[in-house]
C-alpha cells in the first residue's frame, strides 16, 4: 500500500512521532499493572511488539491485504475517562485518545476499522473519521453501515440520507465495506428485512453504488434470525455478497441455540458461508468481553495451559485460526486492549487441534456456570422507566463468574456470596435504576442483538435480590 499521501504522514515521520522504533508500544492504562494482569497477561515477561509482523488476510474479490485484527470502533474513550458503547454515551469522545489509538494500530499494521451511525450515540463515525483521515487513504479500509433500525428511517429518503451522511462523516469518498446493519433481529426479522431494505429499494441503489465504485464491498451483519440469513444467502448469485458479518467465539459455537434457543450455532454460520466462498468478519470474539471475565474456575484452566498469555488471547486466536475469516473485530478502548491483541495476531500463531479441542471442553466447562448474554451494547437504551439495563445483567454475570450467587441458605460462604451480591448491586445500579422497576414493557427487547428476553431476566434477578433480603 502507499506509505506517504499530500494530506497524511510517511510512515517514518509517523513512527517518530509517536516516538517508536522497534516498536510503538510500552504504554498502557496509568496504575493498571501489567504484570500476570488477567486481561492481558504477564507483559513484563514478553520482547516489544513488532510493527511489521501483523497477520493478513486476503480478499478473494479485490485481492487486498486485510488485517486479521480489525478495529470495532463501537467504544471509543471518552473525555471523561470511560468507554462508549452502543448508543448511549453521556460524555464526548477524547478525539486525541481516539487518534492516538488508530495511530499506534496503523503503525502495527491493522488496517481496517469498522463503524457505524449508531454507535458512540451517532458520533463514532465522525470520530473515527477524522483519525482517519490523518492518514493515506489507501493505508487502511473502512467499514460502516447503514444502520436504519427505526421504522422512521424505513422510508426510502431516511435511508440514503443515512448512507450518504457517512460519507461526509468518514471523510470519504468511497466506502471499503458496507453493511446492512443488524439483520435478523427482533421478532420480525423477514418483516424489518423487507421494509428496510427491499420494498424501499433500498438494496437496489446499494448494488448499484457498488457498481459505480463507491462501495467497494457490499454485505450484512446477522444478528438473531435464522430464517433472514439462509434467505439473504439464497439470493447469494443475484446479490454476489462480497462478505458477511457473524458473531463467532469458542462458546457460540456449538452452544449459542443452549444459552438463548434465539440464537444460532457459529459453526453453521461459518460454515455455510466458507460453502459458498464468502469471507467471513467476525464480531464478538469476546461475547461482549465474557470471554476475558471468566468464572476463577476456567481462568485457571486458560492460565494453567498459557500461564504468559491472556485469558482473551484464546478467544483472538480461536476466532482467526478459521481459515475463511477475513478480521476479527475487537473494540478497544484502552491502549492495553490494543496491546494484547496486537500481541495475538503480531504474528499470530493458530490454534492447534489439541488447542481447539481444549476450547471445545472449556466451553462444555463453562455452561456449568451460566451467564445472560448481554454485551453491552446499550441497545436496550434509553430504558423509559428509567433502568440501568446493562449494568443489572452485567452484575449478575459479574457475581456467577466471582462465585458470588449465594446457594442454599445459610451457612458462612452463603452470608459472605450474599453480602458480596447485594452490596455490589448497590454500588453497581443506583436503586431508583433496579430491576425492581421494570413493568414488562419490553420496549428494550426487540432492540436486543442476543435476543435476549429482558424483562424475564430482569424480573427474575429481581425476584432474586427480594429473596436474599429476606434470608437475612
């Protein structure tokens, strides 16, 4: 690719910058310890990251040199010190954050970066833009997608407004990737399928656009659905998908249908798509971050098998040890996230058999201790009642992983697992945002990605939380 453009930085000029070398990195999140961190492993112990060994994939239709890392911008940091997530993030993004990271990524090869209208509560793209744009054009692909999830942006003039309002905020004046965002969720997936994107003619103008170059690759992200996503493949010869959008990770893929029946294994989705040749990006590698916030029982079995990696590591190299997967998205926030997943695919070293098989028991392990879906995406928000859906659900996984879901009813660990869960739920929610006020609305459920049943979860944690302040 072309290393130096009028309007952006000669990779040596850039390097410096940054003040790198060998490597870019070195810096990481002030006061986290990266020393046997279970995030990201034992740092101190490993050689500098170098900026020339990233793992690239090939793009059967352009023949382009894709990433296997690339950058979710869902969860930028923000200005006062958090992550945003989804579409609800109350503080603006730290734009000279966010430079820095896409900086310190392109330095080390990752060079796609996927987007969208609705993330960051409709400012991600912009952000994301102006990091870019810093930098030549031809150095990196951007992905975004039109993202019309409201009925009243259905109509055929919301919807191109939309598409053409990206172009603007990126910066751009063609698209790498385009998706169309969220198909198959909710309860009327053919439905929302259908009056987004094919009644409209939505979909029409799309290809179109693609033949005239400014989209360069044109595909969809499935969430939920089944009977959406074997149809869209179905019309794979009339619409040539160039790539599709999956969640794929080392628990989803034999056992998402067991923890929500809504949901479909990732073995048949890749599968399915490797049949037909389409390049698969994956999306939740992590499942929401569960799989680097895990039960003590399997950290301990990660670590015993790779005391110097991280527990996320595994779930990286699980996701690109698939030979039909073009990247694999992760949102980092913190330059440590970044750190470790360059460390997995800089290079990066497949899973071997054994090491799969190995994931496979873990996974079997880990529907032992069960959790509620949620990656917090914020969808679900704003709640009209009020709630902090995500950090209820989120809590409730937090306690199972920590051994903190008190069972039977007295006894010393009982009191302690039980003190543990309610005084963490105080500080966790503010009591007027408890699940004690959901009233089965479910205006938060046909918004969820993981099609979980909201208002069931939130009125049994409820029921939960009633029944330990009672057992006193």
């Amino acid at each position: 690719m072309k290393q130096e453009d009028k309007k952006g930085l000669n990779r040596r000029d850039f390097l410096k910058r940054l003040g790198a070398g060998a490597s870019v990195l070195g810096v990481g999140l002030v006061g986290c310890d990266s020393k046997n961190n279970v995030v990201t492993g034992n740092q101190t112990a490993l050689p500098d990251i170098p900026v020339d060994k990233m793992e690239y994939r090939t793009n059967p239709k352009t023949g382009e040199k894709v990433s296997l890392l690339g950058y979710g911008c869902m969860r930028w940091p923000t200005v006062g010190g958090g992550g945003g997530s989804g579409r609800d993030q109350a503080d603006e993004i730290d734009q000279e954050m966010g430079n820095r990271l896409i900086d310190t990524a392109i330095s080390h090869g990752v060079n796609y970066f996927d987007t969208s209208p609705a993330y960051c509560k409709g400012r991600s793209e912009r952000a994301t833009g102006i990091a870019l744009k810093r930098h030549p054009r031809e150095s990196f692909y951007v992905a975004t997608k039109l993202s019309n999830f409201s009925p009243s942006t259905w109509s055929r003039k919301a919807s191109l407004d939309m598409y053409h309002n990206s172009f603007k905020e990126l910066q751009v004046d063609y698209i790498d990737y385009l998706l169309l965002h969220g198909i198959g969720m909710g309860d009327d997936g053919m439905e929302a399928l259908r009056g987004r994107y094919i009644d409209n003619g939505v979909l029409d103008y799309l290809l179109k656009e693609r033949e005239a170059g400014r989209i360069r690759n044109l595909g969809f992200s499935y969430h939920g659905d089944i009977a959406v996503f074997d149809y869209l493949l179905s019309k794979h010869d009339e619409y040539k998908w160039d790539f599709v959008q999956i969640q794929l990770n080392y628990l989803d893929w034999k056992h998402a249908k067991e923890i929500n029946p809504r949901n479909t294994n990732a073995e048949y989705l890749y599968g399915e798509l490797a049949k037909r040749g389409i390049p698969a990006i994956i999306m939740e590698p992590l499942l929401g971050g569960r799989l680097s916030n895990l039960h003590d029982h399997v950290v301990a079995r990660l670590k015993q098998a790779e005391p110097d990696r991280s527990v996320a590591s595994w779930a990286f190299r699980f996701a690109g040890t698939h030979p039909d997967v073009l990247t694999v998205l992760s949102g980092m926030t913190y330059m440590e996230h970044l750190e470790d997943n360059l460390r997995t695919y800089a290079p990066f070293k497949p899973l071997t058999d054994d090491e799969m098989q190995f994931l496979y028991d873990t996974a079997d392990l880990m529907m032992q201790y069960p959790t509620i879906p949620c990656n917090d995406c914020k969808y679900c928000m704003p709640c009209p009642y009020g709630l902090d859906i995500p950090a209820i659900l989120l809590h409730y996984n937090k306690c199972v992983n920590e051994g903190n879901i008190p069972s039977g009813r007295d006894g010393d660990e009982y009191r302690r697992a039980r003190r543990a869960f309610l005084v963490g739920y105080d500080r966790s929610v503010p009591r007027l945002r408890q699940a004690s006020h959901c009233i089965g609305c479910n205006q938060c459920g046909p918004h969820c990605p993981q099609s979980i049943d909201i208002p069931a979860e939130l009125h049994r944690i409820d029921a939960f939380v009633e029944q330990l302040k009672q057992n006193v």
